[in-house]
C-alpha cells in the first residue's frame, strides 16, 4: 500500500492561478482519467492489490464450501450487531462520497467534515466487530470451536485487517486535504474510494456466504 500512500508529489499541469505548482497525490487520482491503469502506478498498484485480495478471498470460499459439507458441521447464529455493523460501513461509503463531491468543488472545510466521518464510521466498525467476537466468545464460541465459527472468525478478522489498513490511508488522505495538497476541481480520493468501497461490498458477501448462502 506504500506505493499508493507515498510518493513524491508532481505538480499540477499548468499550475495554480498565482502560477506555482499545487502538490498532487501520485497516480493522478483525479476525474480525469487521462492515464491508462499502466501508465498510473498508484492506480495500477490498487488493482493489483484488489485483485490479490479478491483471489484470497475466494480460496477461502472454495474452502468454507467443502468443509460445510462435513459431519462436524455446526451452524453459528449470526451475532446480532453485524447486521448494525453493516449499516455504519455503507454509511462510511456514502460520506466518503459526500466527501468526494465537496473536494471537487474545493470545498475543503465540507470535504474535511465529511472525510473524518467516514474515518469514525470505520473505526466504531471495527469496534462493533471486537463487540461481535466478545459476544461470541462469551457464549462459549471460539476460533477452534467448530468448523463455522473458525470461517467467521478468519474471515472477519482478514476483512478487518484489510479495513485498518483503510484506516491509515484515511488519515493520510485527512491531513493531505488540511495541507491543501490536492488540484482544485480534481478528484483525489478517488483511489481511496475505491479501495474503501471494495471492502463494504466484500463484507455484505461475507456475511451472506457466512449465514445466508
């Protein structure tokens, strides 16, 4: 994720109205869209990574559809606060869209307040996990208590590693536009949107393949 984060910012093509050069993120980021997914390292960075994180995930459905059919099966009840959980994530996205709106028309204060909503909404997320792994584990249901509950814990705990990791780009994104480094009229959280948004989809297919499938 470094090569997403870092990098040493380039100006903007023509620079600002007094006529210096306004720090961009690297990859562009902006609406744009001139450079292919090649030619944007950043970008390309984040595909890559997606697509290693969607491949992970999908050898563990292989594995959680197999082992389902075994005799020591037992089914776990799904902790009521992720379904409380799920709804805080979308609405991360939806402020993190807010967000992305008021950059582009540099509205920097509005974009700030939106983006460090999203930020809380993605921290009291992972909280509501921790809650949901307590629940559980005050109910007597562990990592090695069954089959099931293993997938749930290994899922939700990939899925929230991956998500704090969101949560340091956040932060980086959040003194980025109080330090006024992003190109008026440019959408630079689109990178950032992207990887946040992959990872609300990935947790409503975690949960449907954990207790709906």
């Amino acid at each position: 994720m470094s090569a997403i984060l870092g990098g040493t910012p380039r100006p903007a093509a023509g620079g600002g109205a007094g006529g210096g050069a306004i720090a961009v993120p690297p990859g562009g980021d902006g609406s744009g869209g001139g450079e292919s997914l090649i030619g944007d390292p950043a970008r390309f960075g984040l595909w890559l990574f997606l697509g290693t994180a969607s491949m992970l995930f999908i050898g563990f459905t292989s594995a959680f559809i197999l082992r389902r059919a075994s005799a020591d099966w037992q089914p776990l009840a799904a902790p009521r606060i992720l379904w409380l959980n799920t709804a805080v994530l979308f609405l991360s996205s939806a402020t993190l869209e807010r967000s992305r709106r008021r950059l582009v028309g540099w509205d920097l204060s509005g974009a700030q307040l939106w983006l460090a909503l999203t930020g809380l909404l993605g921290v009291l997320f992972v909280a509501g996990q921790w809650l949901a792994w307590q629940a559980l584990a005050a109910s007597g249901v562990f990592l090695a208590s069954n089959p099931h509950s293993s997938f749930f814990y290994v899922l939700t705990g990939v899925h929230a590693v991956h998500l704090l990791g969101g949560l340091v780009w956040f932060v980086a994104a959040l003194r980025r536009i109080r330090r006024m480094g992003y190109t008026p009229g440019e959408d630079g959280l689109r990178l950032f949107a992207t990887y946040w948004h992959f990872l609300a989809v990935l947790w409503a297919y975690l949960l449907f393949l954990l207790f709906v499938y």
